[in-house]
C-alpha cells in the first residue's frame, strides 16, 4: 500500500463530522487513567494529520524529545507493518518533517507562555502548525480558566487542540460520564474521549461531542500495537 | 614496584569545557606530591597546567591529548587518563574510556550539566564506566550545587546523590560538610594542603541531617546489612556506609557527588578520597577480548598477572625520543625484554623501554602488570592494536571508527615544510583513526579529512606548530556521495580495430542499488560467454568508476553490479579490454539507474538561554535545518535539529553574535541523506565548471 491511502482507510475516518476529525478552533480531550493508552491515542492522531500534510506541534510536560521520538517511531512503524506499506523509510522522513516537539518542566508551563513560543516561530516562517496536542497537563481539581484559555487559543490561531487528561477510579461521574475534574471544564471542550482497558483491546468510547459508531466500526487500541482499530 | 591490585585505580576526569578538569588534574597532582607547583590552564607565568602537554592546548586553553599520568595517594596507585573536552575529538575521548576502570564527571556549579556534558557521559554509558560526580568552581556567582544534582537526575538520567555540601557558598565559601563522617572540612595553608576537621555548625545541622537521610536512604538499596541497621536504629558506621555507596557506583546505580573548588584548592582531597573508596579497581571490572582463532567469540581476561600477557595501545604520543605508545595491560605481566606479537599485523617484537608517565616527565619501571598503565618505546604500531603473548591470539574489541564528513586540501610552500607535513601526516592518522589523508590523483593535492571543521583546524595548527610546516589549506569540502536508486541493465561492447591487435570485450547485466554494502559484484554468468580469467577484470572495471561517480565526480557507494552475460574474441579480447568494457558498461547504466547525491547530516543541539529561542531557532531554519523540537528548562532551552553539514561552516560565530554569546552548541553525525533538487543542481553545475577549468 502507498502512503496516501492509509489515510483514507484510517479508523478515524469513521468518526469524522464534514471531513475533519476535529476543525480549526476545535478542543478535543481523551481521558483514561494513567498508562492505558493516551499518549499511543493522540500520537495516531498526530501522525494521520501529518501524513495528510497538516503540521503538528506536540507539546508534552515532564517528558523528553527523545521518548517521544520513539513513541512516534514505534507507533508508525507498527502502522507500516499492520498495512504493508511500500517504502515507509522515505515516507516517515518526508512527514516527519511537518512535526515540532516542545517539551516544558510542569511547574514551568502555561498557556500564554506556549502562545508566546508559537507566535515566536509562527512570525519567523520557521513552523506553523494546524494541529497541537497538549500530553500530561494536569486538570485535576476543576482547571475551567485553563480550558477557556485553550479554547480561546484554538480559536484564535484557528488550531485544533487535542489534549490528554488523567482520570482516577475514585472520581463521580456526571451524567453524560465525564469525572468529576472535569465537569467544569467539558463546556469548552468539543468532544470529549474515553480509553477504558476491556476484554477485546482498549476500548474508545465518546461522553461528549463525538459520535464513535456502530458496534462494528467502533474504535479500540489493540493493547499489543497501540493501534487504533476499528 | 607494589602489586596489589586492589589498590589500583584507572581513572579518567571527563568534563565539559571550562569546567576546571584540568585544573583539577593540577591540585591532584599537587596534593599527591607529584608536582611542586601549581600552574593554571590559561596562568599568568606562562607556564601552563601540567597536562596539557602541547603548546597550543596551553594557547586556547584546552585539552586535545589524553596524557596518562600516575600518582599516589593513601596508598592508593591512581592512573589518571585526561580526556579532551571538546566534542570534535570525540575518538581520543571515547579511545581514554576505553582503558578507565571509573571516571571523575567534572560540573561547573553555575553551568550545570551543559550539552557536551551529555555527550561525554552517553560515551561513558556505553563504555559502562562507573562515575563520581565533582560539581566544581562553588566559590564563583550563582554557584548552585542542588541545582547541578537536579540537572544529573533529570538530564543525564544519573541517581545522583550527595555525599557532601558545601560550607558557605559563592565568595563566602569556606570549605565542605562530609555527610559520611558527618564532621566538617575546611581547607587552609597556601595551597589548601592543610585540611581542618570540625564539628558541624549547630546552624546548619537541620539539613545536613536531611541531606545525610537522602543519602542512607539511597545507599541502603544496595546493602542489607545497612538496611536492618536503620530499621533497628543502630549506629550507622562510615565502613558500612560506604560500603554500600561503593556497591552500588560499581553497579552504576548511583552516581555519588563531590563539590568544592579546585581553584581555590578546596575539596580536592575528599574527592582524593572518594575516587580510593568508591571507583572501581581493575578487578572489579570484566574485560572481554575477542579469540581469533574462534570466529571472535569473546574470552573473558583475568588481571592475573601469572597468565599470558594481552595489553591495548590506547595512544601515540611524538616525543623528543621517538614513539611512546600509551598501553594499558589487562592480562599477565609484561617486563623488559618480553616477546609479544602485534596480533593486526602478526609482528614479533621485543619490549624495550618501559615508562611510567607524569605528563612531561617520565619514570623507568621494569615490568608493567595487569591492570596497570604505562608506555612503551620505540614500538612500531597503530593506535587500537593489541600486543600479546606468543601463544595467544585475542584482540580487544575493535573501536567504533565512524567515516570521515569533512575534507580540505593542504599545500606546503615549499620543499622543507613538504617533508614536515609528510612526517606530520604520517603521525597524525597513526594517533587518530578518524583522521585520513589521500593524495588526489587529478589534482595532485594532499587532501586531509576528518569529523568537523574545528577537528581539521586543530591538526593544522598542529603542523605548523610542531612540524614548522608552512601549509596553506584550500575551503573545507563536504564528503558528498551519490548513490542509484532503481536498477537499470547495461550490454556494453568494446571494440577497437586500429592496426595492430584489437580489443574485443562484452558485457551484460544490470545496477541495483545495495542498502548493506558500498559495492558488491555477483558473476551469474554460466556457460563461460565471458572467460573466468577475465571476470576480475571486470570488476576491477566496474570498482574503478566507484571512485568518482560519472555525474558529480562525488563517490559513489550503495552499488550492486551482477554480470550474467557477455561475448569474448579468441584473439582480440584481453584483461585491458574487459576493465574498458565494464567502464563503458558502467557509464551506460548509471545514468539510467536514477542516480541521486547524499549529504552527511548533522545531529545538531543548541543550547541557549530561553530568550534567544526565536532566534537560535531562526538560524537553524536558515540553514535547511529540521528542527526536532525544543526542550524548555525554565531559563535555559535546548534545541535539537538535524542540519546538513554544508550548511554549518561558520556556525558557531553567527550564533555566538546573535545570543550575545551565551548560547552553545553540540554537533555529531547523524546520517548521510539525499540532498534536495535545487542544491542538486547548483552542485552538479559546481562539477561542470571544475570539468571545464580543468581542462
């Protein structure tokens, strides 16, 4: 297979609303507890929008360029395998070029301060990307000025903004299913995603915006590849 | 000469530049009575530290040649290795590890761990050399230890943990709290020699005892006698302290922290103690070598010095008296007048001289055994060989060597500095593997390569200082190569008929591009439609078209030919006629078999403060750079892009001029890639106009 098709036959395409998983301004979250699967999650997203020529900044809290390197090495290679695709080695290098890593110790990071940085290299002409995904930002303890802030940069620099939450068993439950950190702050979110390790892989399941599906194109994570299949 | 090898200690001092290793190496020097007066690296009495042996390290004020040099301390035998501290000269650092047993990290306590300090220390992981840390220079402004410790945890990965802190900080700094023996340590005399120990000021007794906990805490993983002690409450004696400390260095586990400050002579003796009580002695380390007799299956090396000898050249140095070769014996003992064999090149010879080094001076032994370190005289050898016994037949792991990305031309002025530059040339590749020299065949112009700009610019200096060559060098070139890309069939015929005999040859096959190899040639004829007398002649044909590609004139690699068939004349075909017809077969099929030009691909991290991002990161977008991403620390922000090489010369002072020079950066290479169309171009129309001038 060439690249250009595995777009088209991507589990994404399933979910999609007028052609774009989430549009420009949009504010997208996945949650899950801690290590099930939402980092894998919104790599796969990255890498379908690049492969689609979009450019991703990721931004990531705590961890280093080279994991997260490898988390994008892994996760393509293991897309390249699962689908046979020809002269993957060239591709990767040509996409990879329409991605930027931004790493920031926790304490250090903020909103304006990223909005800082990305007017700062969007003004050069060095990158200027469409997509941004935001990994291992806390909103514990009902951080809504946080989410209106993300909101609020989406809209203004016309991105979409996918960002990653930890939920914790102990939470409640509001009654669409979002935990309690984030009741809050789900009004400024678009769709709201949840990864919950099941019998047959991880499942993903919609509590706000998002329509996942009938049962046979729903979307899970193959726990062995942390591919999302459907 | 003592032998007991537990008492012997092969260290190295490894560091980033300007961090003090070398005044360090100075102080220790001084304190173990191995010299009498203390210089500076960059001193006013023009003097210069006494291991930077070569007068333009004492110039630029740092350290290219790794001198071994040995000293004595509480009984202790130490072998210090000085390792280089720029990235350019990454082969001798990495040829130093290679013979260390441990290694001393040296920190500035106000730059903390910088980029190159993450270079030497990755070297030192896959060496797999235990380290202590010494975080150095407390007495200068905006000394932070803590800050150091939290940058060896979150940058390089180290369990880092202090085993001291310091008494007073900046100008105020008076000497060191020692969290072992619990007592206080200041330093005082001239030269620091005498040290005063005291009790701990009441002051401060709230944190050293957190300190201290930090520190049981994370030893008593690697002791259970240690932990039954906490957990019983019991008396915690030093022995058994450090004890676990040690256990758990050599397991590298953990990574145990000194501080001070060699240039005001304080702390260097506790460090002193640290490197006896906690690296690693040569038996305390596993060394493999290679049996060549077995298909190089590795055979473990006792430093037993009754067994037969196998020892490693690590370094050549030119001195007044010849060669002195820099070797390390891991096995057996080798004395005076031992038969040994070069196993490279199977070469008898007999041990002559036997040295021990001290920088500059040097001291006569008479036998050398395992474990230890010293030098050789007048031994004919490369750096990376290994002598042994007779009847053994092992070699030391061979080093990685990684290809050449740079190259320039030299050119003596006149005939005196043409026999300097040739002696020069001819000592420089034996010491440094990375180094390598050719004479061009069309220009006739001694062309030297190496791994960056700085690596070449040093070894010129070199020539000039200690070979009085007068050299005049030509634009630094980038190691361009070209490649194919799809397979393409050739059926060339050579044919000449001009009186006399003729020459007849054909032949047929195709191109494939080779991921594996440089070049590779399969014969799949059968039925003889060429002679097998000729088939060499074919590949020497096709071989000698590797060396410059038809194109560019770049090399070319990553080519496989297969012949499968072809045509031979009983009378007119011969050797020269198949090389010609492979040469015309090649020039057919390579224009067909897409060929394309690589270009090394530099690894490049930037270090910056963070208000100079946007613009370091501007540079390196200029120059066709990728950047990777960006790694913010609070003040400082580390970039890391992937740049081609030929976009890098003169990088450093456009980056030091835009970031007030505060910012640094870190190059290696990556990979070799294909260039874009458009510098495709302009190169291949470069090669036109050099065809066209040579002419």
């Amino acid at each position: 297979m060439i690249i250009q098709n595995l777009t088209t036959i991507h589990p994404f395409r399933h979910i999609e609303k007028n052609g774009a998983l989430l549009p420009p301004g949009g504010l997208a979250a996945v949650l899950s507890p801690a290590g099930v699967g939402k980092t894998a999650f919104v790599v796969q997203v990255a890498i379908d929008a690049m492969i689609r020529g979009e450019y991703v900044l990721h931004v990531s809290l705590g961890d280093s360029i080279d994991k997260i390197t490898l988390w994008y090495g892994e996760l393509f290679q293991n897309l390249a395998r699962h689908h046979d695709l020809e002269q993957s080695e060239d591709a990767w290098r040509d996409i990879l070029l329409r991605r930027f890593i931004m790493t920031f110790k926790v304490a250090a990071f903020s909103i304006p301060v990223l909005e800082e940085r990305i007017s700062d290299f969007v003004g050069q002409n060095i990158f200027k990307p469409s997509l941004l995904i935001i990994d291992g930002l806390n909103f514990d303890n009902n951080q809504s000025p946080r989410a209106r802030e993300l909101k609020d940069l989406a809209e203004s620099r016309k991105l979409s903004i996918w960002v990653t939450g930890n939920v914790h068993r102990e939470d409640t439950r509001d009654p669409d299913g979002v935990p309690s950190p984030f009741v809050s702050s789900a009004p400024f979110f678009d769709g709201i995603l949840e990864l919950e390790p099941g019998d047959s892989g991880i499942a993903v399941t919609a509590l706000r915006g998002f329509t996942v599906g009938t049962d046979d194109t729903r979307l899970r994570l193959d726990p062995a590849t942390m591919l999302i299949q459907s | 000469m003592a032998k007991n090898i537990d008492r012997v200690r092969n260290i190295g001092i490894s560091a980033h530049i300007d961090s003090g290793k070398t005044t360090l190496t100075e102080r220790m020097l001084f304190y173990t009575k191995r010299i009498h007066a203390m210089h500076d690296v960059k001193g006013k009495d023009g003097i210069g530290a006494t291991m930077d042996s070569m007068e333009l390290e004492r110039e630029r004020g740092i350290t290219i040649a790794s001198a071994a040099t040995f000293c004595e301390w509480d009984g202790f035998e130490i072998n210090i290795i000085d390792t280089p501290g720029h990235v350019d000269f990454t082969v001798e650092v990495e040829r130093s590890l290679r013979v260390l047993d441990g290694a001393v990290l040296v920190l500035c306590s106000v730059g903390g761990v910088q980029s190159q300090s993450i270079t030497v220390d990755q070297q030192m992981k896959r060496y797999r050399v235990p380290r202590i840390a010494f975080i150095n220079k407390l007495d200068r402004s905006g000394a932070n230890p803590f800050r150091v410790i939290d940058q060896l945890r979150s940058k390089l990965g180290h369990n880092a943990v202090a085993m001291q802190i310091p008494l007073g900080l900046e100008s105020a700094f008076e000497g060191i709290i020692d969290l072992v023996g619990m007592k206080a340590i200041r330093f005082e005399g001239a030269n620091g020699e005498n040290m005063l120990v005291d009790d701990i000021p009441q002051s401060i007794m709230s944190e050293v005892s957190a300190r201290r906990e930090e520190l049981v805490e994370a030893a008593s993983l690697f002791s259970d006698e240690l932990t039954e002690a906490i957990l019983n409450e019991e008396y915690i004696s030093e022995d058994l302290l450090l004890a676990a400390i040690r256990a758990g260095t050599l397991q590298r586990e953990i990574t145990p922290v000194f501080m001070g400050s060699a240039y005001k002579n304080k702390g260097v003796q506790p460090l002193l103690n640290g490197i006896t009580a906690l690296l690693p002695g040569p038996r305390d380390i596993t060394t493999d070598a290679l049996d060549r007799d077995n298909a190089e299956a590795p055979v473990r090396l006792e430093s037993d010095p009754e067994k037969p000898v196998v020892a490693l050249a690590f370094k050549l140095e030119d001195g007044p008296y010849g060669q002195l070769t820099y070797i390390r014996v891991y096995q057996g003992t080798l004395a005076k007048g031992t038969t040994l064999v070069n196993v490279r090149t199977g070469k008898k010879f007999k041990v002559g001289r036997l040295v021990r080094m001290h920088a500059d001076q040097m001291e006569d032994i008479d036998e050398l055994s395992a474990g230890y370190i010293g030098a050789l005289f007048g031994i004919d050898c490369a750096s990376g060989d290994t002598f042994t016994s007779p009847e053994m037949n092992v070699s030391m792991t061979s080093m990685y060597v990684p290809n050449p990305v740079i190259s320039l031309s030299i050119t003596p002025s006149d005939s005196r500095s043409q026999v300097a530059l040739s002696k020069a040339l001819n000592r420089f590749t034996k010491e440094d593997p990375t180094f390598k020299t050719y004479v061009d065949e069309e220009t006739n112009e001694t062309i030297i390569e190496g791994m960056g700009e700085l690596h070449l610019e040093v070894y010129v200096e070199r020539m000039r200082r200690e070979y009085n060559a007068d050299v005049d060098t030509g634009p630094p070139r980038v190691a361009y190569r070209e490649t194919i890309t799809r397979r393409a069939d050739f059926n060339y015929t050579h044919r000449k008929q001009t009186g006399g005999a003729g020459q007849y040859g054909r032949v047929a096959g195709y191109l494939e591009p080779a991921q594996e190899a440089d070049f590779e040639f399969i014969n799949e004829i059968t039925g003889g439609a060429i002679p097998t007398q000729f088939i060499p002649a074919c590949e020497k044909g096709f071989h000698e078209c590797l060396k410059k590609g038809p194109k560019m004139e770049f090399p070319v690699t990553g080519v496989r030919v297969v012949i499968n068939d072809g045509q031979s004349h009983s009378v007119d075909s011969s050797e020269m006629a198949f090389q010609a017809a492979a040469r015309g077969a090649f020039r057919e099929a390579y224009v067909k078999a897409g060929p394309v030009i690589h270009e090394p691909i530099m690894k490049v991290v930037v270090e910056t403060p963070t208000e100079f991002q946007g613009a370091a990161m501007g540079l390196l977008n200029q120059r066709r750079g990728m950047i990777v991403g960006a790694q913010d620390e609070g003040v400082m922000c580390v970039i890391e892009a992937q740049v081609p090489l030929a976009e890098m010369f003169g990088f450093s002072t456009v980056l030091r001029s835009s970031t007030q020079g505060q910012a640094q950066f870190t190059m290696e290479f990556l990979h070799y890639r294909q260039v874009p169309q458009s510098i495709a171009e302009t190169l291949a129309a470069e090669a036109t106009k050099r065809k066209k001038a040579a002419v």
